[in-house]
C-alpha cells in the first residue's frame, strides 16, 4: 500500500496470473491455450499488416473483424463488440449493463475475474452454490419473491469444471429475468457446446461473449467479442470510448478476421483437440481419477486416495503442468488442460509412474 494511492485500488487484490514459466521442455497444460497454432492464414495476415501501415492508428471501430463475426453468425454488425480480449468484454460488460444497486449473482465456482470486476467497479455480488455434482441449478438463478438480480454472469461451459448446461436452460435463466442482462461466458463453447447466440435475437436482455483465445488459438493476439441487442452494444462501445478507443490493433484485426474465416482449420483444430479430450478422459479414468463431463478443451479430475496439490507438485517436477486451486471444495481436483497427443501421453506416463 502507498500513500499515493487511491481508496479503489486499496481495495484491489493483484491478479496472479495464469503461469508461464521459462522450463526446458515444459508440457504447460495449465492455463487452456490451445494445443495446435492459429490459422497460417492469420499469421499471413499479420505478416503483411506488419508495415508502414502501423503508423496509423486503427479503425477505432474495428468494422471489418466486426462484419466477419457478423457473417459467421448470421447477424448484423450492430449486433457484435470487440474488444482487447474477452476479459475487457467482459470487465466492460460489469461496467455498463450491470445494475449496480441489487447484487449481481454468478456462481461460486468459476471464473475468478468476476469478483475481480465487482472489486474493481464497487459492484454487489451474491455468488450461487453449484450442486453436489458442482454443476449449475438453472432454478437457483429464477427470481424469487419477485426481487431482480443486478445481473447474472457464468461460463457455458462452466470454468473450471468444464460443465455444460444445455442451451434449453439457458434460454430459461434468461426468459426467467427479463428485469436484468444475463451475460454467458462462451470462451469454451466451440469444443462442444451450443452457443447462445441465436437466442440473442428473441431476447433483448442476453449478452453472449466469446473470445478467440481458445478454439481460435489467438490467446495471444486479445480479441473478444459480444453478441446481443444493438442497445446492448451501444452501452459497450460507450464505456469502451470512455476508455480507450482504439484497444484492438491493426495487426489484431486482420489477424482475427483471417482466422475467423478459415473456417476449415478451425474445424479441423477444434476436433483434433475434442479427440484427444476423448482419449484423455479414458485414460485419466484406467488411472482411477474421477473426472468430471467435459464440453471444454480442459477437464477437471480428482483421485479418490490422492492429494491433488501432491499430484501437481509431483508432475511440476517432472516438466509437466497443470492447474490446481486452492479454493474450497474444488482443492482435490485437477484442471488440465488438453494438448496435444504427445503431451497427454507424457502426462498419463508421469501419473502412472507417481501413482506407482
Ligand atoms: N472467460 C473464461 C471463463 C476464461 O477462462 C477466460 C480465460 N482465462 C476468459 C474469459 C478470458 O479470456 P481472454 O481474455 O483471453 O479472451
């Protein structure tokens, strides 16, 4: 703390970030990048933005990348944000749709930026169990006694369990809370979920961000997107005119725009790491984990006899990293990331050797 700073950032926690450690040969399955590069077609695109052009600034409406995610999803530009990453979606998304005098609810285990916007904008929040099986209970989201949410925000599927909650429930939390803007969190949706984004149409209360650090490969490139009502949007790109109003670069958006139109590279991607999810998922099991149904390109495992925390302190040794949280309820599991089918295999081999 200094005496320079303000009461708000008193009240900040830092962030630790997702860890990137300079290991020889590491196999880094801990913060759910995508095994295989992005599209040749967007690292082409940069190459050639990459020129005198960056003496300009950028199109601070980044009409192009907006009018390809448009054509992709069978909507209008009006409808779609973009921004610096999904987490400035996101964190912009707080700001400006969400009523900031009833506490805003999301659940008790999932993203961890969520509270860390709340923090940041002085927003409520009442955070909702997940189930005995740490899944989402959609009627624990529907009003009761009539009293509004502020907002409601989770991730479909959900992080880190990786559970998916079918598009039908969905629909119901946000027909369910006409009174507040729902807000689902796609960052996963692509490797087996139904996105919520045709719902946006008959419902003017829904906002459904997706990013291209997953599926895409571009963690890091930062683009982020929104979906949903044009007055929805408007709210966005006013907040984000508050803030900056270039936050997407040129090279971000022609990179962005050439990978969401490679359509058969991201489709090929997108199974090669839902086939090793498959593959990982039966071998975790051989192993005795339990491992929890995943819709996401990480799953979340527990072995009934052994510490969680010893697990990955015990692969770390061996180069290999995964995700565990030492957070109630959730500190016997692992998160881990899918790679590649190499890298799941040295995975599985190290476990095998320390369950030995
Ligand atoms: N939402 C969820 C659920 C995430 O796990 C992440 C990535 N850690 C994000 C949003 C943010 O992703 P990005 O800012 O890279 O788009």
């Amino acid at each position: 703390m200094s005496q320079y700073w303000s009461a708000v950032v008193n009240g900040l926690t830092p962030y630790v970030p997702g860890e990137q450690p300079k290991i020889a040969n590491l196999v880094k399955l801990n913060t759910n990048e995508h095994p295989y590069g992005p599209s040749p077609k967007a690292i082409e695109a940069i190459r050639a933005e990459a020129s005198d052009a960056l003496r300009l600034y950028p199109d601070p409406t980044s009409e192009r990348l907006r009018a390809a995610i448009a054509a992709r999803h069978g909507i209008t530009p009006q409808q779609v944000f973009v921004g610096n990453g999904s987490d400035e979606v996101l964190a912009h998304a707080f700001l400006a749709l969400l009523k900031h005098d009833r506490p805003l609810r999301f659940p008790d285990i999932s993203y961890s930026f969520y509270p860390v916007y709340c923090g940041l904008y002085g927003i409520e929040f009442a955070t909702v169990p997940l189930d005995e099986n740490l899944a989402i209970r959609p009627d624990d989201y529907l009003p009761t006694d009539g009293q509004a949410a502020g907002g409601i925000v989770f991730p479909n599927p959900n992080a880190p369990t990786g559970r998916l909650l079918p598009l039908a429930e969905i629909e119901r939390i946000v027909a369910g809370n006409p009174q507040c803007v729902v807000v689902i969190d796609e960052a996963y949706v692509d490797f087996g979920g139904e996105s919520a984004i045709p719902l946006t149409a008959r419902y003017p209360n829904l906002l459904v961000v997706q990013t291209l650090s997953k599926s895409r490969s571009l963690a890091g490139l930062r683009v982020g997107f929104a979906i949903g009502h044009p007055d929805l949007i408007e709210a966005l790109v006013r907040v984000k005119d508050s803030f900056n109003s270039y936050p997407l670069d040129r090279l971000a958006i022609v990179g962005a725009v050439a990978a969401i139109e490679d359509e058969e590279y991201f489709e090929r991607t997108r199974q090669a790491v839902i086939r090793t999810r498959g593959q990982l998922v039966s071998d975790l099991s051989a192993l005795g984990f339990e491992v929890l149904p995943s819709a996401a390109n990480f799953v979340f495992a527990t072995h009934p006899t052994r510490d969680a925390g010893e697990l990955a302190a015990e692969l770390r040794k061996r180069a290999i990293i995964v995700r565990h949280f030492r957070q109630p309820r959730i500190d016997q599991f692992l998160r881990i990331t899918v790679g590649t089918d190499e890298q799941c295999g040295a995975l599985i081999g190290a476990l095998r050797e320390i369950l030995a």
